[in-house]
C-alpha cells in the first residue's frame, strides 16, 4: 500500500474536446477525446486523474456516467483563469489535451509535461472555400469572409505564429496522421520533429447498437441510395457533391435511385437541386442511425477539403460499402487502394467517379472486398496506438516503444 501511495501521480485531463461545438453534433475531434477518456479511465493504476469540463455546454452521458469513479475528480472550468489556478496550485505531472484550444496559450505549466493533440493544420491548409457561405449566410458570416478574403496571407501568418508558440509549450504533440505532421513540419517554424508522436485516431468501439429501421422509415431501398454527411459544413463539401449528383440525375446515368444527405441544418444551402425528389434532406442523426447509413448505403460520398484522420470513410468500409473520397490530406493514408479518390474542388470529376464507380464493370465489387480489409488493417493499428498514447498519459515516455 505505501509503495501504491508513493507511485500515485496526479494528472490533468481535458475534456472540453468531447463538448459539441454548436456547429455540429459530431465532430472527429469530439469522439477522439472520448476514446482517449474511456481508454484512461480502463488502464489507470493508482493515478490520481483530475477531468475538467466547459459547464456552460453539454457532457456526453458516457462521461458524465463516470462522475462517481473513485481517483477521479471532475471540475468545471467556466473560464481560463480558473485553468491556470488548478495548475498552478497542484502538481500535475502530466495535462493532456486532446484538442487545441486558444486557452492553451496564455497557460503556464510550471514542471507540468504539456501532452498536445493536433489534429490538423485546416485553417492553414484550407482557410476558405468560394462556396462557404452557401451554407451559413449572415451578416458576420459575410464580414468574416470578406477579412479571410482580403487579409488571407496576414490571417496564414498569424495562425502559423499560433501554431509555432503552441509547439515550444508542448512538451510532447499527437498528430493522427502522418500527413500531419508533415504539413507541421512544412508549415511552422522552429518545431522540433523529436515533440511529434504519430499516433491514429483510435478505433470507435464495435459493440455500437443499430437502427435499421432508420433507412426503411425513410422509405429508402438497401443498397439503393447514396449517403453524404456533414452537409452544414463548408469544410465537408457536400454542396459541390450535391450538384455533382443532381447533374447525373438530370443526364439519366444509372446511378442509386436517391441520395441522402445528413446535417443539413439550412435546407437553404441546396435549392438550386432540380431533381428534389431524388434527394432526401435530414439533420444530424444518432449514431446507431448513422451506422445503419453506412451499412446499407450503395455509395458513401466524402468529399472533404481537409481531413487529419478521416473517420466515415472508415466507417462505411467497415461495412462493405464502397467509397469515392477526396485526395487529399490524409484520407489516401489511411484509405489506400479501398477508395476511389476524387479532386473535391472538380463537380465534373465528382460526376466521373461516382459514374465510373456505378458503371464500370467491377469497379463496386472490388471496392466492397477491399474495404473491410484495409478499415481492418487500419483498425489494428488504431488500437495499437491508443494503448501507446494511454501509456505515454499515465505512465510517461520512459515506458513507451513507439514503432512508426
């Protein structure tokens, strides 16, 4: 028992992350944290584990299921200042963040390791879109354009500056793609390679329950219909898509009969589809509604601009269902040979590929026999490297063997 007492550490755990963001009721970044949460609280010893939460937003029940844990405290935290008093009056060994925030830089840690997950580099990489506000006009959506529009370079600098401060407080920075860390290293000044761990995003737990009765509800055949997601969001790109698709319809190429589009929250944002009565426009969903999707969709569409990881495309393989995706980011690590990949930014090659993936002989059954093998594939490693990031958490470098 003294020698339990003696090894206990004290760690810090953000969860602020795993809080809805107002935009949408998933975010990759959001079910990350939450994988990261479960697989800390499963592999703790004697830590000592201090979680804290934005109480002006919602906690997802999982989490907030586990209030009672012993070792565990939960603490609101209503503003930064509060943040920086916990700190300062404890001795953390380890923060973890699963999420930048724009608080982390004005924290001092003190001898505090500052553990780090960077997700992506998207307001780099992708600040703008000619389309955006298609999906959320206002006046200060406008405003906001017009500054990204006009003061584009000045606003790159100032994200890259944000970036360079972020890394030189990390001690150590998660990035869940190789093509991350890459775009960090090509991107931001004076970052040392040695800080960047590549780590998978991890795997989404398997023993998800479904709605099957979604899709018929729905009044959608099985293999019949084709899925976009995410479609509030300029970033996911599904206006494009959307056009590319009601084209094909008004062309009569054989294609799924109905395609269905989930997050739409401004139905606004598609009026010019002129065959409306071949699109089916949901908000955001459960998730054992949006499992049912990817299962029994015919073709899962993702035409993201970015992407750090790239989890529904994942997700749909799972299920035997093929995929046409963008080339970029790190959806070709991560996808491999299982995809048929697109240029996003292109409505005609949108409407090549998903015509070559519905009409050219073979091309959907070698996607369906690919694809559960490379989500397979990637799986393993998912898993494999979020027990390497539990273990970097709660037990600190000297007990990891990271293998890229």
């Amino acid at each position: 028992m003294k020698q339990a007492e003696k090894n206990k550490k004290s760690i810090l755990v953000d969860l602020i992350a795993t809080q809805t963001d107002g935009q949408s009721k998933f975010h990759g970044g959001g079910e990350y944290a939450k994988e990261i949460f479960h697989s800390i609280l499963k592999n703790r010893n004697h830590q000592e584990i201090t979680f804290i939460f934005d109480p002006s937003r919602p906690l997802d029940s999982s989490i907030t299921r586990k209030f009672d844990t012993p070792g565990c405290q939960f603490v609101a935290i209503k503003d930064n200042k509060k943040l920086q008093k916990i700190l300062s009056n404890n001795k953390f060994e380890v923060y973890y963040a699963p999420l930048f925030r724009k608080d982390h830089l004005a924290l001092e840690f003190g001898e505090t390791k500052f553990i780090l997950t960077i997700h992506g580099l998207r307001s780099i990489e992708m600040p703008r879109d000619k389309f955006e506000l298609y999906y959320s006009f206002s006046i200060w959506s406008l405003m906001r354009f017009c500054y990204r529009m006009l003061f584009s370079k000045h606003d790159i600098q100032r994200k890259r500056n944000i970036y360079s401060v972020l890394s030189r407080k990390a001690d150590v920075i998660v990035v869940p793609s190789n093509h991350t860390k890459y775009s960090l290293l090509s991107s931001i000044k004076n970052i040392g390679e040695d800080k960047i761990r590549v780590l998978y995003s991890p795997r989404k737990a398997n023993n998800r329950s479904m709605n099957d009765n979604f899709v018929e509800k729905l009044v959608l055949e099985d293999q019949n219909f084709i899925l976009l997601i995410s479609s509030n969001r300029w970033l996911k790109n599904a206006y494009r898509a959307v056009r590319a698709i009601d084209e094909l319809y008004s062309q009569g190429i054989s294609i799924p009969s109905k395609t269905l589009l989930l997050g739409v929250t401004n139905p606004w944002t598609f009026k010019f589809i002129k065959n409306k009565s071949r699109f089916i426009l949901k908000n955001y969903v459960s998730q054992e509604e949006l499992d049912s999707c990817y299962k029994k969709a015919a073709l899962f569409v993702y035409p993201t601009l970015n992407e750090g990881f790239g989890y529904p495309p994942l997700e749909a393989m799972k299920y035997g269902t093929p995929v046409v995706a963008s080339a970029i980011g790190s959806i070709p690590e991560i996808c491999g040979d299982a995809v048929m990949y697109i240029n996003p930014l292109s409505v005609d090659e949108i409407k090549t590929r998903i015509t070559q993936c519905c009409c050219q002989e073979g091309v959907i059954e070698n996607l369906r026999e690919k694809g559960p093998k490379q989500s397979s594939y990637i799986g393993l490693m998912q898993d494999d490297m979020l027990a390497t990031l539990t273990r970097l958490i709660l037990f600190g470098e000297n007990k990891i063997s990271l293998s890229q």
